[in-house]
C-alpha cells in the first residue's frame, strides 16, 4: 500500500511508501503538521525518533517551531522560517494558524490532508501523490476561501520538504542564453541560497529543479539525494536554508517577488505541483526517476508513447529569408536524408522581414508565398514527412497590424515608456480577450493551409513593465494568469487539434521545464548548436528532464554562435542523444556529407528508441579535455548504447576505460561494430576496452573524436 495511516503520539500520523523510499507525516499536538522522515525506506514505528533536539541553549525559545522539520509552515505559526504561505484579511490582520479536518485517501496512491483556519474561514488542503514505482511523490497545496470575505494571498508556495540536521550540498542549473543548464554544486551554510526567477518565464538563468545530497559528495552512480522538479513556467523561488540546529528547510513554488492573489469568497487557489523524490542512486539515479516521471505520467498522452521524429528546422539555413522556393529546395533535401518533420522556423508571417516588424500577425507573407502556404505544406507531406511551423504568440513587434489596433494589449505602464527586447514587447496573457484573440489567429492558421502537424511555439525575451493599467487591482497577478492562460491555450489547441505536435522554445532553453512538458511534447533545448558546448549544455539538462524530450540540431560549420569547426559525425553524434535534428543549410552539404548524413540519420533511427524510451547513464560528463561518455540501456535490457567523445585528447595520457552501468552482471554482450564480446559484470566493473584514440600515433588528431557504439545481450 502506499499510503497508511499511523500515529504519531497518539495522533493521526501517515506513512507514503515508494519501492524505495518513505515520507513520514505526522500531527504534532498543536495540528502543526511535521514531516520527519523522507528518505530511505523502513520507518521507524516512533515517529518521535526523527525529530531533531530542539537547541535548549536559550529555553524561553523552546516553544518556536525553528529547526522543526514542518511540512508546510505559515506565517502565523511560531516559527521564523521560510514560510510557504502567506495571507492578509481585509482588515488588515496577517497570517493564519490552521486546525486539522480530516484526511483523505481518495485511494491508495492520493492523500489530502485538509486543515482550516476557523477565524479567516479559509481552508488548506496539502495533497500527496505517491508514484510507487517511480519512487516520487507529487505535492501540491489548494487553498480554499470558505467564508464571506475576500482574502489575499501573498504567497502561496507548493511545498516545504525538511531534511534533518547535517551537511548538506546544493546542486542547481543556472546559465544565461546560449549557455543553459550548468550544474552548480555547493555547500549549504548557514543562511539561505535562494534560486529562482522573476523574468517571466522560468529562465535560462535558472531552472526550477533542485538537489541535495550530503556534503562533498561526487559520485553520479550512488549515494543518498534528495531531489525536486517544479511544474511551473513562470516566476519561482527555491530556497534551500539552513536553520540554527543545521536542519535544511527547502521551499518551493510561484516566485513571491510581485506575486498577489485576491481569493474571493468560495474561490480556490492551487499551486503548481513539486515533483520530488529520494535515491540512493546518485545524480543519475534521481535522474532517472524523472526521466521516467516525464515518460510514464506526465507528457501529453496523444503522444507519449510515440517515437519523437528526426526534424528539419529552417532557422539556421534561411533566418528571415523564408519563401516558398528555399523551403521547398530544403524540404526535398531533408526528405533525402530522412527527415520525418519538417519545420519552417520565423520569418513566414506577417511584415517579418527582419526581427522588427510582424510578430503578432500570424497571417501568411504573400510576398515570400504568393500561393499561399498549401503548396509548401502539400509538397512536404508528399515527400513523406510531416509539416511544423513556427509561431510566438505571446509577442507583438509595434510594427505589426496587431499592434496599430490594440497598442494597450501590450504589458505597459502609464507614462512610462516600454522597454524593447528583440524589438518586441509581451502581450497580456493574463486578459481573456488578448487571448482570445490570438488563439483564433492560431486556429485559422492551424486550419487555413492544409495539415499543419507541429508547431514550435517561442518566446524570445523577459518581461518588463508588466502593467495592466486599466485592470489595477489585478497588477500583482498578471505574472500567474499570463502563465495560467498559456497552459489554457495549449490545452484548447490540443484538444481541437489533437494530431498536432507542440514544441517549446524561449530563445533556446529559456522556459524549459516541467510546468510546460505537460501541454509541449519537447523542448528546444539552447540557441547553442556548437557540438562541444551542446555536450556541457545537454549533461545539464537531462539531470532535470529525459533525452525524449531535449531536440538537438546538427547545423554547420564554422558554428553559428562560436566559429567552431567540429566533423559532422561529432555533430551528429551529440545531437543524437536526445531527439536528432538538423538545422543547417542542407543545400550547401557536399555529396559526400550528405552521403555521411543520410547514414548517420539512419543509424539514429536503430538506436531511438533505446536513446528515446531507454535509461540514461552518464559514464563520465563533459570536459575540455578528455573523454566523456553517455550510456543508454533498452528497458528489457537487451540492447544498449554507448556515445563517446573526445573534443581536445591529451598525448601520452593513455586509454581511459568507461565503466558501463544498468547491465545484467551474468549476461555476455556483443559490440555490433566488431563482434567483441563482454560480460555485463567486466564491462561495468573493468569498463569498455579502450577504443578512443589516446595517441596521435595512429590517428590524424586527438581532438573531436566521437565514437557510437551498440551492444546487444545474448538471449537467455
Ligand atoms: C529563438 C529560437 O530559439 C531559435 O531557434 C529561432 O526559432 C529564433 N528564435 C527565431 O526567431
């Protein structure tokens, strides 16, 4: 069972057990509800046991909750911590204390606790979702105005989850564009580290995930972390403190920077959900789990178990030089290389001859497709593959028909004037009728010109100014509607359109979370294409989120963004560790490079659905100099696929040798490439024999060398 009931002192106590894990709730005398054990499965029957002393150097203080491992604690309740919720009643009078209802166990896998505060009239529920299997629980917190009177809220996070006192280290993604997703790890002292975003979508400075493991620890395969993915694409905050005794009180949720929300009477305010978990396992481990998460529970169903296609993006190739000839010159080399979807990326639309005109006229260029987009789209799906177009609906350049009409849908403060990102200013989300509006441009597009299968929805730059002038009392919740009203019309195009495919993107990875893979299919990872960077940049990604959903372009070189010059088989095989795509100017490719193409995008398509359903193991993660290693096993174990690279070797340092993870120790495995075979027990304690080249004896360069290697099992 996963969900039971105990006590705790005599009072109402629960036990949410995974496969490997354990939650401990308890109700402390006061209704003041503790949470003292996550972690390792096997609970001790005396909740007690887990509580920490309360530090008697100062007595008086013994009655405050510091250091008390609470599982929601709110302003109102004697503690001084980081609360999770904050709310005022309209005469002023701040914070709350809450009585214990009843629980809930709508069935094994989902409790509820709810609790009310008898003088606001306002209700609490924390709810748990426990994913046995997976080893995760799922929490969220709904707060209820059950009584006559409005009352605001000024925070209202999704969870606290408390870890006894020790030492701990953070490790948190943080970057900036063109350089997302670096892995920070650090000590936690005393205080508080504080993560998060307040930009407007979940940032590429930043990402809402987080993880914990004892101090100094390093090692990906095992070792105790506990771990925590937030499903929100607007502001958020993780703060990760460490209390007086040393216990670790980790909060997350909607960002409380700017946040308000009037809850009217009978209203309800949920938050996002905390996807969080405990391995032994390591880095990987925790991984793994939410890898799994993504696959098994929380992706768009339509399409959740589909194989992701190898895609074409146009963006590299023709920028905002789109027509319908270079298009369909570059569709029919793509369909050559079997691609199996191909996007035309911005500059399709509107006045879009240049970043500075169109966005927010989502009407076809009759100069770039004097016949409209029907033919490109028929000639697309004639060459077998499907058609995907690029929008950013949330944008409006003031040079665009949208604009000249209704120049106050725009975020604006009075008399202020607007701050231009990329030229373009944010439409206001949070009013239904700028939503409205835009969602029937998107449908007459989806419905216009024949099939459209995929798009690719952007978003390219923070918010600033985020005023709604005429709706004043709503200033402090737009950042929550606008978020709220995206996820409404993705819901509304999915279900009207329940063929199309949905890919997020905000200037490369800059809202690339959990919140939006419930209405996105994938994500587009970083504007980033350079190979060796992309190795840093994908390590970081996949510790929050699968390689099913991470879409990587092999484009051209010098590279884009650095100049580089990396071979196309390195290119490729980064690219293919997530959903392969191509991004370059395929009609300039020599025949001998797409000769290597084609057969690259055809031995992608052998091992995808190991990459794209299988478990992923880093076997050692990416550095300047020497090998770097990323392991993929099938779910029956059978098949298994090993990337590695070398981007800068170094003379005379000899071969390294990878150790496998995940095989079976008694099963022999056989290398496709030269018939060499192994025991899953040599080849993950001994590791791979040394096949990257460690010299330059014999090979012109120690440098980009890039290796795919496929071992299968015998059959038992
Ligand atoms: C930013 C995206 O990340 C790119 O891939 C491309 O779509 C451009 N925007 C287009 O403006």
């Amino acid at each position: 069972m996963a969900v039971h009931r105990t006590l705790f002192e005599g009072r109402p106590a629960w036990v949410l057990e995974t496969r490997a894990t354990s939650m401990v709730l308890g109700l402390g005398a006061d209704d003041t509800l503790y949470l003292p054990h996550w972690g390792a499965r096997g609970h001790s029957e005396r909740i007690a046991d887990y509580l920490p002393t309360i530090p008697t150097n100062r007595p008086s203080e013994a009655t405050f909750l510091d250091g008390q491992p609470l599982a929601y604690p709110v302003y109102g309740m004697p503690t001084f911590k980081e609360p999770c919720l904050v709310v005022a009643a309209p005469g002023g009078a701040r914070g709350a204390r809450f009585s214990f209802v009843e629980d809930r166990l709508e069935d094994p896998e989902h409790l509820e606790l709810v609790f009310a505060d008898p003088q606001l009239e306002l209700g609490l529920r924390l709810r748990f979702e426990v994913h046995p299997a997976l080893d995760l629980i799922v929490r969220s917190a709904i707060i209820d105005n059950i009584g006559p009177r409005p009352l605001s809220l000024e925070r209202a996070l999704s969870a606290a989850l408390p870890l006894p006192p020790d030492a701990y280290d953070a490790l948190t993604l943080h970057g900036q564009w063109a350089r997302e997703f670096e892995l920070q790890q650090r000590p936690l002292l005393p205080g508080r580290l504080v993560s998060g975003s307040s930009r407007g979508t979940s940032s590429h400075e930043a990402h809402p995930w987080f993880a914990v493991r004892p101090r100094g620890e390093q090692d990906e395969h095992s070792g105790r972390v506990w771990f925590g993915s937030l499903a929100w694409s607007g502001n958020w905050q993780c703060t990760l403190e460490v209390e007086r005794n040393d216990a670790l009180n980790i909060t997350l949720g909607i960002q409380p920077f700017d946040f308000a929300w009037q809850l009217e009477p009978g209203a309800t305010f949920g938050t996002p959900a905390l996807v969080c978990g405990f391995t032994d396992e390591g880095l990987g481990g925790a991984s793994r789990r939410l890898h799994a998460f993504e696959e098994a529970v929380w992706l768009p169903a339509n399409h959740r178990p589909t194989l992701r296609p190898v895609l074409y993006n146009s963006w590299e190739a023709t920028h905002f030089d789109v027509d319908a000839a270079s298009q369909i010159e570059l569709a029919r080399r793509a369909a050559d290389l079997g691609v199996e979807l191909f996007v035309v990326d911005d500059g399709w639309f509107g006045g879009r001859a240049h970043d500075r005109a169109g966005l927010g006229d989502w009407t076809v260029n009759p100069t770039k497709f004097p016949r409209g987009l029907g033919e490109l789209i028929s000639e697309v799906h004639r060459l077998g593959m499907r058609f995907g177009i690029w929008v950013e609906p949330e944008m409006v350049n003031p040079d665009s028909d949208l604009y000249r009409a209704h120049p106050d849908w725009a975020y604006h403060a009075e008399g202020r004037s607007p701050t231009f990102g990329r030229n373009q200013l944010v439409l206001n989300f949070a009013r239904a009728d700028v939503r409205a509006a835009i969602l029937e441009q998107l449908r007459r597009l989806l419905s216009d010109h024949g099939q459209i299968d995929f798009i690719k929805w952007d978003h390219n730059r923070a918010w600033t100014e985020v005023g709604w002038p005429e709706q004043p009392d709503q200033q402090r919740e737009v950042w929550t509607r606008h978020v709220v009203g995206l996820y409404d019309i993705w819901a509304t195009l999915r279900a009207e359109f329940p063929q199309l495919w949905i890919e997020s993107c905000a200037g490369g990875g800059g809202r690339a979370d959990l919140g939006v893979l419930r209405w996105c299919d994938q994500v587009w990872t970083s504007d980033n294409t350079d190979a060796a960077d992309r190795l840093a940049i994908q390590y970081g990604y996949s510790r929050a989120h699968a390689p099913r959903v991470m879409v990587n372009w092999v484009t051209d070189v010098p590279n884009e963004q650095t100049g580089r010059l990396a071979p196309l088989r390195f290119r490729f095989h980064v690219a293919m560790q997530g959903v392969l795509g191509i991004g370059g100017n395929i009609t300039q490719w020599s025949d001998d490079e797409r000769d290597q193409a084609r057969a690259l995008v055809e031995q992608y398509k052998q091992i995808r659905p190991v990459v794209q359903h299988g478990r992923q193991f880093w076997l050692r993660p990416p550095t300047a100099i020497g090998a770097c290693g990323v392991e993929y096993v099938s779910g029956d174990g059978a098949t298994v696929v090993v990337l590695l690279y070398q981007i800068r070797g170094l003379r005379g340092q000899g071969a390294r040798r990878m150790r496998l993870q995940g095989l079976a120790p008694e099963r022999r495995y056989r290398r496709a490439s030269d018939g060499y075979e192994s025991t899953g027990a040599a080849l993950m304690a001994a590791g791979l024999p040394a096949t990257l080249v460690d010299s330059g004896d014999r090979h012109p360069s120690l440098d980009w060398q890039s290796q795919l290697q496929i071992w299968t099992a015998e059959t038992r």
